[in-house]
C-alpha cells in the first residue's frame, strides 16, 4: 500500500517479502557450489505393484545437505532453481547419479528401474531428451531401466515439443509417468495426445481416503481414466494400510508412501530390497524355520 511506500525507497517490499528475498539470494548464492561440491544426494523411494507384490522400481528425489543450514528439502530449492536456471546443472547430476546407482545395484544382482524427476523449467534445453537418451547409453544400463517424471504443466506449455520430446524417449526404450495428477490444468484433450506409461494419482487426493468418499470417487475416477488409456496407475502418499486396501479393490496398480517406505539412502534401499520377501504377496510374514 501507499503507506508502505517512501523512505528506503522500497515501495511493495514488506520486511517479511526482504527477509524471504534476501533467503532467496543466499541460498542462490550456495546452491551454486551444492553440485561441485557433492552436497547433493539422492534418496530413493520403493514403488510396489500390488497384484505380485514385487518392488518395481524406486523413484529418486533429491536432497541437498547444506553445511550451514542442514538438509534442504526439495520443494524449498527446486522453485529457485527454476527460477534460476541452476535446474539444468542439477538435473543432469541426478541422472548421472541414478544411472550409476543402476549400475551399482547390478552389482548386487538387483535389476530395478529408477525414475527421475524432471522439471518443467529443463524443457528450456531442446536437445533434453537427445541428452538424456545419451546419458542413457553412455551409463550402458539396461533398456528401460531409467524412467521420467514430467508433471501435467509440461502438456500445456509446449505441446508439440512435448509430444517430439515423449517420442524420443520412448523410442529410446525410456518410460514416462505423469506426476501429481489431478492438480494441474491439463484439460483431458491433453492426456489424448500425449502417450505417458504411467499416471501417478497426486497424493492430496489418497491422503485419508478411507475415511473420504469424494476422495475415493475422484481416485476412481482417475484409476478407470488411465486404464482406458492404457496407462499404469500408481498411487501417491500412501501412508495407512486402509488405503493400500481400499486401492487394491480399486484396481490401482502400484502403490508408493510412508506406509511401504520412506524416501531413504542407497544403503537403507539396498538393505531394505535384499531383506523384501518378492516371493510373498502379502507384506512379510516370517514362517518359523523348521526344526
Ligand atoms: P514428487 O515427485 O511428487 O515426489 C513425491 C514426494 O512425496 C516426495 O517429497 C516424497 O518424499 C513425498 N512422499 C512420499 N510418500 C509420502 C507419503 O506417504 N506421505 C507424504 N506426506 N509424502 C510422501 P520430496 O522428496 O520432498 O520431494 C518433493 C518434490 O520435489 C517432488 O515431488 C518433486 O516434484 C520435487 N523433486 C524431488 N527430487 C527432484 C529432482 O531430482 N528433480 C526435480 N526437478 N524435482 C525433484
Ligand atoms: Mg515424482
Ligand atoms: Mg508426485
Ligand atoms: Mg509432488
């Protein structure tokens, strides 16, 4: 407001929009040296198929540890990368790195695809999927093993680059799921023309959805809308056992949360995925040995 205006000159700065710009620039400012200075790491959270059972893959997400303030979670630097331009440095160093933890599973005879997450802003670059394509086989993984994440945001601003970009990846033996479905504003129209593999329902619509009838009229909604399209449906923010249930009579394919697992270390997935019974449908039940 005008009473706001005047002395330092700074006119719809309110000092609590300063100290946040202010945060902005300094962590700008440290986010700069996060990537040469391996203050980056990826976490990685297990996706389960509910019919076998079977770990099918795990998504990456990544987490910055900054020596001054800790760790820094993804939803707070991510914007500013976006914004600017720092977003492609990083993006390129979580596929280096899921593509060498691919690798790195393999030598522990674990065959698992990793899906990365890939940022509306990365779209900037044209060549993007040519370069991911080319990571791809540089890091000689097995085909298909890397998968992307792009959000319904992607659908609206560029489509025929969307289009030519899902093209060269999935010739590339390269799978795409649509992420956070149902908060964006993607119109169906949309969905028609752009062949993802799999849809992830957003995690506000499963949140407490045993106890939520419209939830579960939209998450149904949802399940049937991508089966029509021939996508595979994976379930976000699963975090009660009451939902996993409720989505497995729903026929949702995949399920991913804090009930399954948390994001967590390579180490902890590696130990998690060595001790998980993928022999068993139902979550682990330890039979007494015999005597
Ligand atoms: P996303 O891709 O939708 O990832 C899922 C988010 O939900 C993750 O948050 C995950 O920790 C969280 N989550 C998983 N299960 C549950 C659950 O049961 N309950 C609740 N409440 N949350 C759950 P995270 O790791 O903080 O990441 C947030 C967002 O940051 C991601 O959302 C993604 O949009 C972005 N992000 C993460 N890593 C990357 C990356 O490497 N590149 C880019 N461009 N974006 C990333
Ligand atoms: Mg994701
Ligand atoms: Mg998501
Ligand atoms: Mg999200």
């Amino acid at each position: 407001s005008a009473k706001n205006a005047g002395r330092d000159g700074f006119a719809f700065f309110t000092p609590a929009m300063h100290e946040e710009a202010e945060t902005q620039a300094m962590l700008h400012q440290e986010m700069r040296f996060a990537v040469s200075d391996n203050q980056l790491e990826l976490h990685y959270q297990p996706i389960k198929h509910l019919d076998s059972g079977n770990i099918t893959h795990v998504e990456a997400l990544i987490r910055w540890h900054n020596p001054q303030r800790g760790l820094v979670r993804p939803d707070l630097f991510i914007p500013l990368a976006e914004k600017t331009g720092l977003i492609r440095e990083i993006g390129h160093w979580v596929r280096e790195e899921a593509l060498a933890m691919i690798n790195r599973m393999q030598q522990y005879g674990i065959q698992l695809s990793v899906a990365v997450n890939i940022s509306t802003a990365e779209f900037y670059d044209r060549e993007l999927a040519q370069k991911i394509v080319q990571q791809v086989q540089d890091a000689g993984v097995p085909r298909g093993s890397l998968m992307v994440e792009i959000t319904e945001s992607l659908l609206i601003r560029n489509q025929q680059e969307t289009l030519n970009f899902l093209q060269t990846l999935q010739a590339a033996g390269i799978r795409v799921a649509l992420d956070d479905f149902g908060t964006g504003f993607s119109s169906l129209s949309y969905l028609a023309a752009f062949p993802a593999d799999k849809l992830k329902i957003d995690r506000s619509f499963v949140h407490q959805m045993s106890s939520d009838s419209r939830k579960q009229a939209l998450v149904d909604t949802i399940i049937t809308l991508g089966h029509s399209l021939n996508m595979t449906i994976i379930a976000e923010g699963v975090e009660e056992e009451a939902d996993e249930i409720l989505l497995r009579a729903r026929a949702c394919d995949s399920i991913q949360g804090y009930f399954l697992a948390r994001p967590m270390t390579e180490t902890m997935l590696l130990n998690f995925l060595l001790d998980y019974p993928d022999d068993i449908r139902e979550p682990a039940r330890h039979n007494p040995l015999p005597v």
